[in-house]
C-alpha cells in the first residue's frame, strides 16, 4: 500500500489530511481488538469536505489509520498535552479510555520502531517536501492541517466542543494574520461556536512545521464531527445538508488565506 497521498498544486496553500485514512494492514489488523476494528477515532470524511474547495491547493494526506502509528504525534513520544488524557504515538487506547488491543497483542518498542520508519516518516517526507516545494515557488507556505473529532469525549475534556477549534500553539505557529482572518470567518458563520487555542492548540505537525520567521505558516482546524456527521457513532454517516454548509465557511477561510500569502512575505525579519 503506498502510505501516503500527495497531489502537488500552485497555491501556497498546502492541506494535510494525518488522520483520514483507514488502511491496516493485515498483520496488525488481526492484533486489534473488536473496539479497535471499529476506528472509531478517524477524521471521518474530513477529506471530502474540503475536496474541491481551494483546487490550486497542495494535498499530503496519510492513507494509513492513526492505530498503526499517529501521524500527528513527536516521533520521541513526548505527549502533546502534559497531565492531560490524550492518546499516544502508538494509540494504547482509543479516545473513551478503552484499550484498542487484543490482550497481550500490544506494541512493542521495536514494532513502533517499524511502523515510525514504515508510515510515519514517510508521511512526513512527504509534507517537508510539499512544504519546501511550495516555499520555493511563493516565497512562503501557509500549513493547514485538518482535523475532526467527537464533539464529546468525556475521556478527554469536559463538555461539548466548539465547531470550529484553531490551534497555533498560542499564537507562535503562524503569523498574526493568518490566526485572525481563520477565526475572523468562523466567529462571523451564524450558529457556529469557535475557540481558538482552548483545548486543542494544534498538534506536533503545526507545532514542528510552524516557523513564520522562516516563511513556514502553520494552523490547524480541529471540526467537531457533530458540525457534519449524522450522528457521532457508527457508521459514522455524513449530513450531505450540514456539509455543504460547513464547506461554505472552509471554503471562504482557504480562499482568504490564499490571498493572505503573498503580504506574508513582507512581515518577515
């Protein structure tokens, strides 16, 4: 199976999909427990939400499922969130707490290891050269990486998440700008709650990638599933009606902040 997906655009405007994909190879599949086999915890139809949206846009997305190996996770283990509940490089659990492994079928140091250089890495050489490549071309490189997840998830946080929830690690990711006109759009759509840097701050691929001194602009966009899902539990079915009229406001934040890039580059040092 090839790991990962990458479709190279003229934007400068690159979209990574960590968590979409569904693929498990059989011999880890058969280590999985029935909780496990369920892959609850994908990004469920995130990639056809924001499919044709802005189709000059880079795409690196990862076909693999985040139980073989989290894709948006340090490759040390370090954990995102220090003293919270989350869920590791080699998920033990899924998002409830419940272990996701059959009995004694747990990953090992040196299986980690194999799935860091199958899938992970991979993945990742995949996007610093999208990255470099769109770089080179603008002068700059707007990172924007998408996300969903349950909109409850007691294991995690307590009570119900926004719609939309931006992380830029605190504003240290991304230009001013680039933060301001991704919020400015979400707080202006009617019924939709946003939250920037709450819960969620952005994970290790906006945190690693993000460097604005350097010309590298990274964001991520966390959607509650509720803001597009029938229901939040298998089979996790898609609202064609609340899609569309989600992929109206994705659709206006990718266009914006493709015609945010080029001032970008002159509020570098």
């Amino acid at each position: 199976m090839s790991v990962v997906e990458t479709s190279s655009g003229s934007s400068p405007v690159i979209l990574a999909f960590p968590h979409t994909g569904t693929a498990v190879p059989p011999d880890i599949l058969v280590r999985l427990n029935a909780e496990g086999r369920l892959l609850r915890d994908t990004d469920w139809h995130v990639e056809r939400l924001y499919d044709g949206l802005l189709s000059e846009a880079s795409v690196v997305r990862a076909t693999f499922h985040r139980y073989v190996i989290d894709a948006n996770r340090d490759p040390s283990g370090e954990s995102l969130y220090p003293g919270q509940n989350t869920t590791g490089l080699v998920p033990l659990t899924d998002f409830d707490g419940q272990p996701i492994w059959r009995e004694g079928a747990e990953p090992d140091a040196a299986e980690i290891a194999r799935r860091m250089e199958t899938f992970h890495a991979p993945y990742h050489a995949a996007l610093a050269a999208e990255i470099e490549r769109v770089k080179e071309r603008h002068g700059v490189a707007i990172l924007y990486d998408c996300h969903s997840i349950r909109s409850t998830i007691p294991f995690l946080f307590e009570g119900r998440l926004p719609d939309f929830n931006i992380g830029t690690m605190n504003g240290t990711t991304c230009a001013p700008a680039v933060e301001a006109a991704v919020a400015g759009f979400c707080t202006a759509a009617a019924d939709y709650a946003t939250v920037v840097n709450g819960r969620f701050k952005g994970g290790w691929t906006t945190r690693h990638y993000g460097r604005p001194e350097r010309g590298v602009h990274a964001i991520q966009m966390e959607l509650a599933q509720a803001s597009h899902l029938a229901e939040e539990v298998p089979p996790f079915a898609l609202d064609t009606a609340k899609a569309e009229r989600l992929r109206a406001v994705l659709g206006a934040i990718l266009a914006r902040l493709a015609d945010l890039a080029p001032s970008l580059k002159e509020v570098r040092p």
